[in-house]
C-alpha cells in the first residue's frame, strides 16, 4: 500500500481531503490523500496538497524509494519538533526585523536624491532599491505563502501590500502561478518548468545582461494583463491598489526627493531595476538545467524537490533583498512551503544531512559557476525543450 505522506506546515491540522493531480495522455483523477488545511480556515489545497504522487511510475522507482528509506512524513516530523521549539523571534520576528530595517532606509534614501553631490544621490538611489527588492521579492513572496504571520486577515493585508501595492502584481497571480503552479508542479514539463523565464528569441548576450532591466516594465504589463483576465470587482481592487503604489512612489519622489517628473520616472525606473538581473539569474538557475519530468512520470515529492531544486550560497545583499528561501534555503523552502525565510534557514543542517544521510541529491552551487554554465549552454538550457528524465537515473 502506498504511503501517505503529510507535509508540516506552521499551526495547522490534518484532515482528510482529495486533491486533483494532473497527467499527461489522461483525463485528470481525483487522489484521496493527506489534505493540509489552516487552522484559520484556508480551504483550497495546492495542486500537490503538499502531499507524494500516490502512483509511482515505475517498480524500479519503488525499490529505490524503499532501498534510502527515505520518508518525507519523517523529515516532516523532524522539523515540526524544530519549529515547536523555536521562539516567535525565529519564526518571524528576525524577518521582520529586515522589514522594518527596510522602512526605516526609506525616508534616508528619498532625503539623500535631494543632495546635489554624485554619491549621495548615488546611496540614495541604491538604498531606495534595495527597499524596494526587500518589499517586492522578500515580501512579495513571503506573503504568497503566507509566512509573515499566522493571522489570516494580516496574511492577506500584508499580501495586499507587498504584492499589488509595491510589486504591482495581482495576489491572485501570485498565488495562482507561484504557489500552486510552480510549487505543485516543480520542474513538470508543460506545468512547472520554469519555462515563463525562457525567451528563446533573445540571444545570450541581451537576454542574461540586457532584457532583465526592462523588468520594471514588464512587471506592470503582465499584472495589467491578468487584471484583465479577473472578475470585476477583484480586478478593480487590484489595479487600483497598482495604481496608488506606483503613484505614491512617484509622488514621494517629486515632493520628498524635490525631483522633476521626468527625474522622479527616471529614478523609479533605475530603483526598481536596481536587482532585476540578479533575480532574472536566480531564477533561471535553480531549476532549469536539473532533471526536468512528465506529468505521468513524476517522483514522490521528496525525491522530486531534492532533485528539481538547487540551492546556492549565501550572499548578504541577495539574502537581504531576495530571502534565504530564494536564494541558499530553496531546496528547504520547496520542501517547507510554509515556513519563514528564518525558519528555512534555521532547518537547513537537519534537512541536508537527512537528505545526504539517505544518498539522495542535494544540488549546491555557486552564482558565477551557475552563470558560466548558462552562457557556455544557453542554447541547450534555454531555447530547446528540456529533456524528460527518469528517477531511476539519478540513484
């Protein structure tokens, strides 16, 4: 009989669900499994509801998983003891002590562009988009997983804010295409690919280095989009909170920062593009170019992240603005949706030396060799289609 396989998440309770999984060449089937619901009244699952495939696609597979011993139900309960004893501070507050580092930076980073020396509009401008990456990547994809707090009305403020006010991007999309898609569907051809960040049509040259700074841009363009595509009244709640933090930006600049509007829309360009290659980077290079597989032949989900995901290492502007579960805690943070960047961090050891003890991948590398094998490969990485692996081949 398969095993069932609960996922931990912070404060909450398992009750018995079902969940819809996708496959490839069949109609889609509804699987009975370990359904993870928020004790505050979240009722929706994710694609995967945190839960293994109940059908492995292979005995050879099977033999393997049996074979390591590994268990995501036990590596689960390891780090729910961890998260029991850990105090609000390192559930929360350390996050939110950059949070509030970041408010702070504000005032002295709108203050600084009123100079008329170089580098102190140069920090200024440096300091203001740095805030803004802290709000938008950190915050923006804190709040999606709901890992700010336990409360369910601050979650969904704070999701509101960092999302559509500062990052202009609907919650709905958020947590439509990051949490369900790209977390239930890590690394699945044709679902969670990361293939969003492939633009085969750019050469290597202008996509690593010279597109990513038109993000700004783009960002507005695809929130505008998908505004489009919402019933009216979310849609209308949406653009308009947009709106006001794009206006507010450009307001704060004109009034606090003393700038003309053509300075002020240069100045939100720059701060907003400050980080944009460096996260285009990170993006691309956890995932794609590691073992990419079918719907119908996809791993349990342990064995799916340690192989699907790549963590790299510490960085202090990067952990600072991105977040420890985007940058050197992503295998972790695939595997624990629901914990905090401090909390990812904090398990980090455990979750390793489980996954190393029990002969599975732990996929570590450094930014610059990551950079060098997309320029040295783009064209395989980046304009062809993946090819499809199989579990069997990595053990």
């Amino acid at each position: 009989m398969e095993e069932e396989v609960e996922e931990f998440r912070p404060g909450q309770s398992m009750v018995n669900g079902w969940c819809l999984q996708e496959s490839s060449g069949e109609e889609s089937e509804i699987l009975e499994s370990s359904l993870i619901r928020r004790t505050t009244g979240d009722k929706q699952p994710s694609p995967d509801c945190g839960t293994d495939s109940v059908k492995e696609p292979s005995a050879k597979s099977e033999n393997t998983i049996k074979e390591n011993g590994a268990s995501m139900r036990e590596l689960s309960q390891m780090v729910q003891e961890v998260w029991k004893n850990s105090s609000w501070w390192e559930r929360y507050g350390v996050d939110w002590s950059i949070f509030g580092l970041a408010f702070c930076m504000l005032p002295i980073g709108f203050l600084c562009l009123r100079s008329q020396r170089l580098f102190v509009c140069t920090l200024g401008l440096f300091f203001l988009g740095l805030v803004h990456f802290v709000f938008t990547v950190k915050g923006g994809h804190m709040s999606s997983h709901r890992t700010l707090c336990q409360s369910r009305t601050w979650s969904k403020f704070w999701a509101t804010f960092f999302m559509e006010v500062c990052s202009c991007v609907p919650v709905r999309c958020g947590e439509e295409g990051h949490v369900k898609m790209h977390h239930g569907y890590t690394n699945i051809i044709g679902l969670g690919d990361s293939s969003i960040w492939k633009v085969p049509y750019l050469s290597c040259g202008i996509y690593m280095f010279v597109a990513p700074l038109a993000l700004p841009i783009i960002t507005v363009l695809v929130g505008v989009k998908y505004v489009t595509q919402m019933p009216l009244v979310p849609a209308m709640r949406s653009l308009f909170c947009m709106a006001f933090g794009l206006w507010s930006h450009f307001q704060l600049l004109v009034h606090a920062s003393g700038l003309s509007y053509s300075s002020a829309l240069g100045c939100m360009f720059l701060s907003r593009a400050l980080l944009a290659t460096p996260f285009i980077h990170v993006n691309i290079f956890q995932h794609i170019g590691l073992p990419m597989f079918s719907p119908s032949n996809r791993p349990r989900r342990l064995q799916l992240m340690t192989n699907a995901v790549l963590n790299l290492p510490r960085n202090p502007i990067l952990d600072w603005a991105f977040g420890h579960s985007i940058i050197n805690c992503h295998v972790e943070h695939h595997l624990f949706p629901h914990l905090s960047d401090n909390m990812c961090l904090k398990v980090k050891p455990l979750v390793s030396k489980y996954v190393c003890d029990h002969n599975m991948p732990y996929h570590e590398d450094t930014y610059m060799s990551r950079l060098h094998l997309f320029l040295s490969n783009y064209n395989e990485l980046m304009v062809q289609a993946p090819p499809i692996a199989h579990l069997v081949e990595f053990h």
